[in-house]
C-alpha cells in the first residue's frame, strides 16, 4: 500500500471514528450556538460545551495518611483521586479523629490505641478499599457504602465472636471458683436483722450495663472513605457537601432548608471537674427559637465573656476555675447544682437577657460516668448517691426550679429504661430528654434504642457511612423524634459534620464551646451556610420548641420546695 493510500484509509478511519461519536454535528452545534450567544470567552464556552458532553469522572485512586486531630492526637486524611476528561485529579481530603470503643484510663495506652487504629485503616485503604472503589463514580454514594460495610461486615462479625468467646471464658471461670464460707458477723446485736432488711432493701440490685458496641481498629476507614467519597461528588458536580446529600435524602434538591439550632457549650462541671458536682458534663446555651446562627453564635460569645468575668469572683470564693476542656469550654469546679445554673443567670441579667425567655439551658448530664454498680446508684455530688427512681425526681425538682432548662442529654443510663419512663411522663413535654450513650446509633441489622427518648445524639464515626446516616434520621422521623448530630469527644478541624447536620435536617447540632479552634471552625461553617440560603431565598429557621410526646401525659405537679443540693 502505498503512503497515498495508507493516508486515505486513516482518514477514513478517523471520519468513521468521529462519526461513531457524532462529533461533527456536535461542533457544528457548538459552534452555531456559539455564533449565536457570542459569549465574552469563546473558547471557554466552548471549552464547558463539550465537558458536558465527557465521561463522568471514575474514581483512580484512594489514599489515607496519618494527620493531627483537634488535640494533637492521631487522625485519618482520606484523598480522592480521580479521572476527569481523561486526567488524574485530587478531587478533596477530608479527616475523621479516631475514636476508641471507651476512654481508657491511661492517656498513653489511649493515644498509642488511636494511631494503632490510624494505622490500621490506612492499610486497609491501600490493600483492600481503593482496588475495590477503583473505576467508580463518586456519585454512586448507595453502591460504594455497600461496597464499605461488605467489606467491613466480617471484621465485625469477627470481633462479636471473639468477645463472645472471652465472656463465655470468663463466665465458666466464675463458676467453677470455689465460693468462700459466709461466716456470721461477729457480735451481732439483738435487732441489726431489721436494719440488715433496710439496708438490703435500700441496696436494691440494677441491671448490669451492657457492653459496648465493638468499634474495631481500623473502622474509621468505613466512615472517612465514605464521607470523602460524597464530598468528591459534591465537588465535581460544583454544589455544597450539604445541598448534595440533601438531595440524596429527599430525592431533589429541597426548596427550603431549615437549620439546626447549635448547643453551645458555656462550662463543664462533670466528673473530671475539680468540684464535688458530678452531674452537669457540659451546661449548653440553647438560643430562643427565631434566632440566626450569627446572632446565636453572638450571644454566646458574649454569654461566655460574661460568665468569665463573673468566674474570677467565684473562683475566689472557693470554687475552682481551670483549663479549657476538650469540647471547647471552661471546666468549673461547683460544689451544688445551683452554683453553675446560678452564674449562668447572673451573666444573662448583666447582659440583659432573660434566661428562659432570650436563652435557654440545656444538660450534659453523662449519668453512665456516675453509676457505681455496687451500690446500685449515682454520685451526682462528691459523697451524694441516688438510686435511679431518686433521679427522676431529683430532675423533675431541678426543672421545677430552673425552667430555662429545656433539653437534658442521658440523663440516666440506658440500662435505667423503666426511670426513663418515668422521666418522660414528668417532664417530656417541656424539656426534650435525649439519649447519646443511652442511644444506639452505630449501624447494624438490630436498630432501635434500648430506651424511648425525645431523640438522640448521631455522631458519624467509626463504620458508620453517609447511608447508614441517611437511614437513620430517617427511622427517628418516622417515629417523631428529633435529631441531634454531635462530634467526637476529640474532634478534627473540619467541618464536615455542619453540613450533614443542615443537609439532614437535624434540630439541634452539638459542636462544643468556643474556646477551641477545631470547635469555632464548625460555627464559622454554620453562619456560612446560614449566609448563602439567605442569599438564594431557601433559609429556614426554628421558630417553636416541638417537644415529641411520647410517653402519655403524666406531668407530677410538686409544690413541696426541697433544699438544693
């Protein structure tokens, strides 16, 4: 053949090949449009025409690497890559903060179990996760979570055996230990067999607490792959992460978005705190319905001066002002449960706020911090110990004299689930009594909380991806509860978690205090988002507090004072 004819064939091999792809009348149609708009940039006209007309993006790559969270502690950065119009790109990162299944009680041990697990997950994405993810769309978010928990699912299945194993161990070790003779106490006096019976009856045995959820090392890998995968998408298709997956809960991109109401953290007075108050973890500003993010945010701010203004005259006079504590507040050591409720207010009266009518309080409580199993009760103040049914009324006192406390967060252990009860019938229908620990929101096929809440804490962790997400709000809106998404004791500096809490539709957001970076980048975040829905008309706000009747009504009316504790 000669060169002639070898050109001849090769054009008409390209024709044929253009034409396979409809190329001319595309061009022609490009460029007649293009005739008729006559755009200021006519070769970037041209240039998005036909990126329209490209291949959607697949991913090419899925690599984690070892990065610092909020508090110097070991953290996961998952990056996409992918393959946009025929070239590899990093699309985004994102970081989720390890989170061991339960503090440990050596700092060491906990910081050496969270790189342990950095590590492992990062192995797992180079060996296992990125081939699988490989030549996907990044919009293909259902499909790629299946991919996530099927390969996750054994892991777990695994870990359950195996507890399941040692617990059986250590149960037949128990049995078979002799038991020791009882001996009768010496010198019984005449009549202790009456008291003995009030002491065993005062004494009165609690269910045990159930063991937790296994978090396996590594599982981080499930939710910061899955997580990274939507931002990806958000990106490519040049929407927000929030306006993405909230179209992916309603089908179509909503009219209107309301946002969550942000608990802000002002002090802690909980078990770690130099005081004898046990009971109230985090005290949390909740603005009056109606207010923006920014004014929320404002308010706080200026609560938070305020009160450490006040803290210098208190801290004088016997109580213990220290650190900043991990969710971004001031630790406060109080001896009652007044004293901080009592500060609060003092700041809102300077400010000229009216707590309970500008601002409300709502109450960390972490009862399952205070339980001591033996004595069947907690210590809610250094040498003070309620059994679970005194807890239900020392709340409903509590409420009775602070009616600006509107949202109690696990007041009571899960295992508690009769006192649970009880509470709601009191209280439920002025203040929204919700479960975090108390709850159970990691995924898995038995779903459903061991104990009826006006709602509960969703913290995306772990395995849990943005379906499993999904899926869950939508069975606490099914059953007319409300959603609260909070963040890891050690949070990241993302931001993340606002935009899943606007894109889900959650009531309320717990982000911490405003003493913390990793903690004032998710407020920025929030009043940003609140800026752009104002500007395109789609912005919604709170305008009520909707208490969730559950439990029939059965408020208790007490008009006996009791003393405060």
């Amino acid at each position: 053949m000669s060169r002639t004819e070898g050109s001849r064939e090769e054009a008409r091999s390209a024709a044929q090949y253009y034409r396979g792809h409809r190329i001319p009348e595309r061009v022609e149609e490009a460029l007649n449009t293009g005739y008729r708009l006559q755009p200021p940039d006519l070769l970037g006209y041209l240039s998005n025409y036909f990126a329209e007309l490209s291949m959607p993006p697949v991913i090419s790559g899925v690599r984690g690497r070892k990065v610092l969270g909020g508090a110097g502690s070991a953290a996961l950065e998952v990056e996409v890559f992918c393959t946009v119009r025929n070239k590899e790109k990093r699309i985004c990162s994102t970081v989720i903060s390890a989170d061991p299944a339960t503090p440990l009680t050596c700092h060491e041990a906990e910081e050496k179990e969270r790189a342990m697990s950095v590590e492992t997950a990062i192995g797992w994405i180079r060996e296992t996760i990125g081939p699988l993810l490989g030549g996907t769309q990044p919009t293909e978010q259902s499909d790629i979570d299946q991919i996530l928990s099927d390969f996750f699912q054994p892991k777990l299945e695994e870990e359950r055996r195996r507890r399941d194993n040692e617990r059986d161990a250590a149960a037949l070790s128990t049995r078979s230990a002799p038991t020791p003779p009882i001996s009768p106490a010496a010198g019984k006096k005449k009549g202790s067999g009456k008291a003995g019976k009030k002491a065993a009856a005062a004494e009165k045995s609690i269910p045990p607490a159930d063991p937790p959820e296994p978090v396996i090392r590594g599982s981080l890998a499930v939710s910061a792959v899955s997580l990274a995968v939507a931002t990806s998408a958000a990106i490519l298709r040049d929407v927000p992460l929030y306006s993405y997956v909230s179209a992916m809960k309603h089908g179509k991109p909503p009219s209107e978005v309301t946002m969550p109401t942000p608990l802000i953290t002002m002090m802690s007075c909980g078990k770690a705190s130099p005081g004898k108050l046990n009971l109230m973890k985090e005290i949390m500003v909740v603005p009056r319905p109606g207010l923006t993010a920014q004014q929320a945010v404002d308010l706080a701010s200026s609560l938070q001066a305020e009160i450490i203004n006040q803290m210098d005259g208190v801290c004088k006079g016997g109580a213990w002002c220290t650190s900043v504590a991990m969710p971004g507040c001031l630790v406060f050591g109080a001896e009652r449960m007044d004293q901080p409720l009592d500060l609060m207010r003092g700041a809102c009266e300077r400010l000229g706020l009216q707590l309970g009518g500008d601002v409300y309080v709502a109450i960390n409580c972490a009862a399952y911090e205070l339980m001591d199993e033996n004595k069947g009760k907690y210590e809610i103040i250094g040498g003070v110990w309620k059994s679970p049914e005194e807890m239900v009324d020392l709340y409903v006192d509590l409420l009775g004299r602070h009616p600006a406390i509107v949202a109690l967060v696990d007041p009571l252990r899960k295992e508690d689930a009769a006192q649970w009860e009880a509470l709601g019938k009191a209280v439920s229908s002025r203040c929204y009594l919700i479960a975090d620990v108390a709850s159970k929101t990691a995924p898995g096929p038995q779903r459903g909380d061991p104990v009826l809440s006006s709602g509960a804490v969703l913290k995306y962790t772990n395995h849990m991806t943005i379906s499993d997400l999904l899926e869950a709000v939508q069975l606490m809106e099914g059953q007319n509860r409300v959603t609260v998404l909070g963040c890891p004791q050690e949070e990241s500096s993302g931001s993340s978690v606002v935009d899943l809490a606007v894109a889900l539709g959650s009531r309320f957001v717990m982000l911490g205090g405003l003493l913390r970076g990793e903690r004032t980048a998710k407020y920025n975040r929030l009043v940003a988002i609140e800026e752009e829905l104002g500007q395109i008309g789609m912005l919604g706000l709170h305008t009520t507090f909707d208490f969730p009747m559950l439990w029939p009504s059965e408020e208790i009316c007490n008009t006996e004072t009791k003393p405060s504790l």
